[in-house]
C-alpha cells in the first residue's frame, strides 16, 4: 500500500477539500433535478412520445446504479480522486451532448452520461477518510453526504428559473460550465487518495452486477408503463434474480471481487444498507408528492396551484434545513454513535410525514413537513457513511460507499415506481383531465410514513459497535498505515 506523500494537503486541516468535494456532491446532484421542470414539455420538445421521452429520466437512473460500484471498485485499485474527475468529465460531456443537439437519442446518452457521476459523493467521502484528520472527519463526512438532497432541493427552482425564461438547452450549457469549474477546483485543491486495495479488476463481476441490476431496475421504473403482469416486466424481475444469484456465487468464488459479499454481509454494512433502500424510498416520496400537490388546480379542492417555479422555491428550504442540520448530526454521531443519528433521522423523517397528514392544505404547511422530513434525511445521509466506515478496511471505503449509494438508487427507485402506481389508479376526472385524487395523495403520504418508521426497526438492528471481525481487520489496515508513514517522511 502506497503512503502520503510528505507535505501532502491532506492532513493538515482539508478545509478546501471538503468544500471542494461537497460542492462537486452538489453539482451532481443537481444533476438530479435538471429536466424536472422540462417533463410536461420534454415529447413536444424532442418530438417524441412521452413513454419515450421519460427514458431521459430513466437513463440517469440506470447508469448511476451501474457505474457507482463499478467506479467505487476503480478508485480503490487506482485511486479515487482519478476516477472522480473521469466521473465528473462523463458529466460535462453529458452535459454538452443534449445541449448542442437535438432530439430524442442525444438527450437520452447526455442524461446516462450525466448518470455516471453518481459515484463522486462515495469517491469524495472515501477521499475524505483517506486525507483528512480524524477530528475533522464527522462534520466533513456529514456535509458531503447530505450535498445529495442539498443539490436536489436548491436545483429544482434554479432549474425550474431558467426553464421558464430561456431555451432549454441552456440548462445543459449551464451544467456543463459548472462541472468544468468542478473539475478545475478538484485539480488544485485535493489530493490523490495514497490509499490502494492493489488487485486485479473483476471485468466478468462487473458485467454480472450490471446485467442484474439494469433488469431489475429496468422492471421497476418501467413496470407502470409496460404492465406489472406483462411479460416483459415479470421477464426482467426473472433475469434479475438469476443473474445476480449468478454474480453472487462468481464473487464468492473469486480472489478480487468487484464486491467483498463477506464484508457486505456483516451485520452493521448489512443493517445499514437495508436502511438505506427504506431511507431512499422515503425521502423520494415527499419529492413526488410535494411539487405535485403544489402545482395542481385549487379548483380539484386539494391542489394549491402554483406554479413550477414557486413550487421549486417551496422545496429549496429543506436543503438548506440539511445543510444547517448536518453538523449536528456529526456531533451526534461522535458522542452517542452514528446509529443513534441513523435512528434519530428515521424518526425524524416518521414525525415529517405525520405533520403532513394534516399541513397539506396550505403552502407554508408543505414548506414545514419537507423540511422537517428534510432534517431526518440529514440525519440519516450523515450517518451512513460513517456506519460502513468504521466496518470496512479502507482500501475498500470507496466500494462500500457505492454500494451503499446503490442502495440509496434502489430505495428512490422502487419509491417512484410504488407512488407512481398509487397515484395512477387513485385518481379523479375533471372535465377530459384525470388526475391523482386526494386519497391517493394521503396513501402516499402514509406509504411514506410506514417506511420511514420501518427504517427507525431496521437501524435497531445495527450493532452499535463494530463486529470484531471488521474491528480486527481496521486495525490491521490501520497499524500497517501508521507503520509505513513515518518512512514516508523525510
């Protein structure tokens, strides 16, 4: 294993390092949000079919899933701030293809290549661990993670702004010229992680894990649409579950894995992970519903008509409730453990989603409940990181972390697929028009809820220390480091 170089940047404060690195988790998640105001408009706008045109939205989804673990791997073996500035190149380059051309197919490579820099927050927080003291590491860590719905909340206006008043393919010119001033501050303020796993790159894993997840998520985006009992969605759950049964068994069997299954399957990653799918199905419904019930007619008796632009504002609050919140859920984490902050953000989350059963009738009640459900996400994005962390070696942290992330992908993703069914059969007929009804709201709301309280049962059952066998393995990792450092030296 490599050592730090002396005068390395890293351990001597990291201030520009963890703005640099929560900034780049911000501009991707902008990434996120960047055609949500442009998805009434999006088939006019590409000449296509809305079936068709939702694969914008569809791809950023598919290729984050897919290339988080895989670029999570890479930087591991070849070091992680490399692999995130190819991730954030894949962004602009993402960025610059839909916004000089038009049509269906450029928009739909664009947004899959804007996908792949879902791997920059796991990269950025493995970075983190890799070059910053530890006394700065909670707060830093906690940041980053909660950049991920920061970016979601304040991009939804920003984007809603420019969607409004100039052509659209200035969204795409303007994302592209961020992602460059990203890349250019990651070049002069963060160092290259010393920390390597070594090994050889597991191409037949790689190819297994992202056949199995493109036909499960294949099925749950696009089961409303297909059919949930067609058989080209009941095909693809069925490919799912042998492929990765498959993959499994090859990582079990191999001596570099793309995924240490041993590890993953250790209570804590385990638990953690779990919680994390239930987590993200949570905090994606309130992102459905919310904008939604805002921009529908007063005259349906539920909805508060307003416009995009206003129900984006009405949003941003929750991101900045994250980024005030974030350092107490650092402190937290430091004195009582980072599962007590998970809790604390489950229930958090719960009491939001309580408050909205009853707020959802007023503009300022919406702005309430996101934000206090926004504050249980801080909570919990916080101490995710920290839970996988401290039970994996660290010459694996930016593996674990994407999986992680992946996790994450699979709880919003299964959210917009079962919120999505909710509201299209729960519906009401105003004049040609039909709409979700209130009900069908309320449910969702309520579906929330449940999940949320779900995920306060499943952190329970996270260990509230390490299992010795992880606590073994750090401090092997850990001795061999600080054995190595002072030759590094002069």
């Amino acid at each position: 294993m490599s050592t730090p170089p002396s005068g390395s940047p890293g351990r001597t404060g990291g201030g520009a390092i963890i703005g640099v690195l929560a900034g780049a988790g911000i501009a991707v998640s902008l990434m996120n949000t960047l055609v949500v105001p442009l998805i009434p408009d999006l088939p006019r706008l590409l000449g296509t079919t809305p079936a068709n045109a939702s694969w914008a939205i569809t791809a950023t989804l598919l290729a984050g899933a897919v290339a988080t673990p895989v670029l999570g791997r890479l930087g591991d073996m070849y070091g992680k701030r490399r692999i995130l500035l190819a991730s954030l190149a894949l962004m602009v380059i993402g960025s610059v293809v839909p916004a000089i051309a038009d049509g269906l197919v450029p928009m739909v490579v664009g947004r899959a290549l804007q996908g792949c820099a879902a791997a920059v927050i796991p990269l950025g927080i493995s970075i983190m661990r890799d070059e910053l003291p530890p006394q700065r590491m909670g707060s830093a860590m906690a940041l980053v993670s909660s950049s991920l719905g920061i970016g979601g909340a304040l991009g939804l206006p920003l984007a809603a702004v420019v969607a409004q008043h100039a052509d659209w393919h200035v969204l795409f010119w303007t994302a592209g010229a961020l992602g460059a001033v990203v890349i250019a501050l990651v070049i002069a303020f963060v160092p290259e992680s010393p920390v390597r796993s070594g090994g050889r790159f597991d191409l037949v894993g790689a190819v297994g894990l992202s056949a199995g997840l493109l036909c499960l998520l294949l099925a749950v985006s696009k089961g409303g649409d297909w059919g949930w009992g067609s058989v080209t969605t009941l095909g693809l759950f069925g490919a799912a579950a042998a492929v990765l049964l498959l993959w499994g068994v090859w990582e079990l069997r191999t001596g570099s894995p793309l995924v240490d299954l041993r590890t993953t399957a250790r209570r804590q990653v385990l638990m953690t992970n779990l919680a994390s799918v239930v987590i993200g199905f949570a905090m994606y419904a309130m992102s459905l519903i919310v904008p939604q019930l805002l921009q529908l007619p007063e005259r349906t008796g539920y909805g508060l008509g307003r416009s995009m632009v206003v129900a984006g504002l009405c949003m941003a609050p929750s991101g900045l409730v994250m980024m005030a919140v974030s350092p107490f859920s650092a402190k937290i984490s430091a004195a009582r453990g980072p599962k007590v902050s998970l809790l604390i953000g489950s229930l958090v989350i719960a009491a939001g989603y309580a408050l909205s059963l009853g707020l959802t009738g007023h503009v300022w009640g919406m702005v309430l409940f996101s934000s206090v459900i926004g504050a249980g996400v801080a909570f919990a994005y916080a101490a995710m990181p920290a839970l996988i962390m401290s039970a994996v070696p660290a010459s694996e942290t930016a593996a674990a972390n994407g999986l992680n992330s992946l996790m994450r992908s699979i709880g919003t993703s299964t959210s917009a697929a079962v919120v999505g069914v909710v509201l299209s059969h729960m519906t009401v007929t105003m004049g040609p028009v039909v709409l979700p009804s209130e009900d069908g709201f309320r449910t969702g709301l309520m579906i929330g809820l449940g999940t949320a309280v779900l995920a306060a049962l499943v952190t329970l059952a996270v260990p509230g220390r390490p299992e010795p066998a992880a606590v073994t393995a750090l401090t092997a990792e850990e001795s061999s480091e600080a054995a190595a450092e002072p030759a590094a030296r002069p």
